[in-house]
C-alpha cells in the first residue's frame, strides 16, 4: 500500500511561529501556530519540542494520525543560519520526536522568504526588529549583507532608527555634534516612550534594563510623527534607513548570478519586517542610494501574502525530490519597481501594482497601496527579521 504523502514547512520567528502540512496536491491541509523557534534565544530541546506540539495540533486539524510521520519537513528559522547546530537539530528531532517527520531539511528564515516567491532565486530584505539582507542565485548559492545584531550592523531596522534618533538628540544637547533640523519634537517622543525626563535617565534603558524589542519599539512613534506631523527630524531618520537597506542590496551586486537576470529579467526581493511598512518614508533614501550607485539591474521589491512556512514546504519538497504544486503569483505582491540607471539617469520606474512603466506618482501610488495590502504579513514579518537577536 502506498503510503499518503504530506509534506510540512515552519515560519521559525523570534517571537511567533507557524507551522503548515501540505498534501501532494499543494493544498494547505492545516496549520498551527507557536512561539519562538529561535535556538539561540530557547534553546535546542525547546525548539524541538515546539515544533512537535504545532505539529501534533496541526495533524489533528488535517486527520492525520499524531503517530503518522511527514514525508519531510522544511525549518526555515530565525537564527539557522550555521550548519552544525541546524544538524543537531534536526538529529534532536529525530531521536526525541520520531514521529513528527521521515526527514527535514533546515534552513534560515531569509532563504524560506525567498523561496516562498520563487524557486530561482531572488534576494530578501528583512528589517523589523533587526536588519538581514541575502541573495540566493539559481544554483543554490547564497550569500549575505548584515545580520550580525544591534551592537554590529542591523542598518536600517527599527532599533537603528530608534537609536539614531536618541544618538542625534545626546550630540545635539552636548554640542558635539549640532543637528541641523529640530530635535524637540524627536526628544518629546523619546521621553514619551520611555518614560523619563532626563537624558540621565535614558541611560538606564540604555544599559541596565537594556531591551532590543523595547528600544525598536521608538520607531513605531517616530513613524507616525513623520507621517502625520512631517517632522523633519523623524522624516530624515526614516530617509537615511532607506539608503541604508538599499546599500546593502548594492553590496551585494558583485554576487547577482547573471542566470538569475536571465531567468527572471529582473532581481525581485521579497521585503519583510514592520520597517517596510512605512516605505513612502524610506524611498527616496532607498531609490536615492540605487542612483547613486549606478545599480545596473532593473528590480521588484515584493509584499509576501502567504506565509513563509509555505516556501520551507516548497524547499522540504525540492530538496528530497516530492512533488508539490505551488503557485507562486498567489504567494506575493509587488508594490514597488525601479528601472536599472543607465547613463547616469533612471530609464524610468515601473508601477509597483503592476510591474508596467509609469509615471512617479504611478509608482509612488503602486507602493502605497502594495504596503497597505501587505500590512498584515509585514508585520507578522518583524519578529522573523530578528536573526537570534
């Protein structure tokens, strides 16, 4: 008798995640929710014993039996970015879980975002919490730009933001170094937040009661302000987070497989995290950096509408050779186009809602409404972006 093939994949947050079971058909049989999978922050055994218990809720959903093993299961989670532990967590599985699943393939959460839009390749750009950006070319290969926590990189992400913002505000007061807009307005939002009076008060939050989630949830009121007051200050931080994200895309050029262009005519980069929802302030930092550097390939950046978890499946899938359906155009949306800079001036932008040429306000229109629609998963998004910090 042959047995019944169902294939699993694993959105591995930093705060949440989500499991999903697929027949053989592509068909999303059922789905379960948890919290971190991060190993770095849980541990090994918890992670695995996370994954279990989604996988037993959702296998009840889909009339599976609890002792009925998944053909393979794709991790693609926040933090799996090392071989040698992803392998000791796929050896705990199997020794402590036997019966969530035959084999697994294990993965980070930057190449599942990838993968949950094309099975080419393509770049992603996480930033929410903290910042990630990885480019996977046609034959597997990959290669990355950041991701190394708040006290080295996250350029671009909320805790940036948020500490440019108090950093600007310390140097303005102290006269070292004097800021050419207005920080009152910036200063207000940050005693607001954090609710102290003083710059000596800060410094406890700084340090002792040091918290990342707490320190990039500045980044939230400073976008609002700059949305709703257009606070000079506030619209500037988000400006310079803007050409931040678009430097390391840039970084990353040398490495665009050719094939990859070929393929796909364009680089398409799925953008996840919170940060992005508030692309009207970061493109004219991120479309200035692109100009500036003469990025030679035309480009989409893309709104994920299903779950990451979708495109572990997809890799579980491929890597072990099963057979599984997938449409990709239901699995995203582009809200944004920019044409490559030839002869020193953009050959133009394409309408983020439907890739076709435009004017700048069709751009600018396509991308707010690619935004607005995507709200949702962006922000689901945030906390994957955070890569174990």
């Amino acid at each position: 008798m042959t047995q019944v093939v169902y294939i699993g994949g694993v959105e591995g947050g930093a705060t949440h995640s989500k499991l999903v079971i697929c027949d053989q058909s592509g068909k999303v049989l059922a789905s379960a929710k948890g919290p971190s999978t991060n190993h770095w922050m849980v541990g090994i055994p918890e992670v695995a014993k996370r994954i279990d218990t989604m996988a037993r809720e959702a296998k009840v959903q889909a009339n599976i039996p609890e002792n009925h093993r998944l053909s393979a299961m794709g991790l693609c989670l926040s933090g799996a970015e090392q071989d040698a532990t992803n392998k000791e967590l796929e050896n705990y599985l199997k020794t402590h879980y036997p019966d969530v699943a035959d084999r697994y393939m294990v993965g980070s959460d930057t190449v599942g975002s990838i993968a949950t839009a094309s099975n080419v390749g393509g770049m992603v750009i996480i930033s929410g919490t903290g910042s990630n950006t990885l480019l996977r070319n046609p034959d597997g290969s990959t290669y990355g730009c950041g991701g190394w926590g708040h006290m080295i990189g996250d350029e671009g992400s909320a805790w940036w933001i948020s500490k440019n913002a108090i950093k600007i505000v310390f140097d303005h007061e102290d006269n070292f170094r004097r800021s050419k807009l207005c920080v009152e307005r910036v200063w207000q939002l940050i005693r607001e937040h954090f609710g102290v009076k003083t710059r000596s008060d800060l410094l406890d939050y700084c340090y002792a009661k040091f918290c990342k989630t707490t320190f990039s949830g500045l980044c939230a009121k400073l976008a609002k302000c700059a949305r709703e007051e257009e606070d000079p200050l506030c619209r500037k931080l988000f400006e310079d987070a803007g050409q931040e994200l678009a430097r390391s895309v840039c970084a990353l050029s040398p490495r665009i497989s050719p094939t990859l262009i070929s393929k796909c005519g364009r680089l398409d980069i799925v953008c996840v995290g919170s940060v992005w929802l508030s692309w009207e302030l970061l493109e004219p930092g991120f479309t200035k950096e692109l100009e500036n550097a003469k990025f030679k390939y035309d480009l989409n950046l893309l709104n994920l509408t299903n779950t990451m978890a979708l495109g572990a499946a997809y890799l579980a899938a491929d890597t072990f050779e099963l057979e599984l359906p997938r449409d990709y155009s239901k699995n995203y949306e582009v809200f944004f186009g920019h044409r490559a800079v030839l002869n020193g001036s953009a050959n133009g932008s394409s309408n983020g809602a439907n890739g076709t040429n435009g004017t700048a306000n069709g751009t600018k229109n396509g991308a707010s409404n690619g935004i607005k629609n995507g709200t949702t998963n962006g922000t689901n998004g945030t906390t994957n972006g955070t890569n174990g910090n």
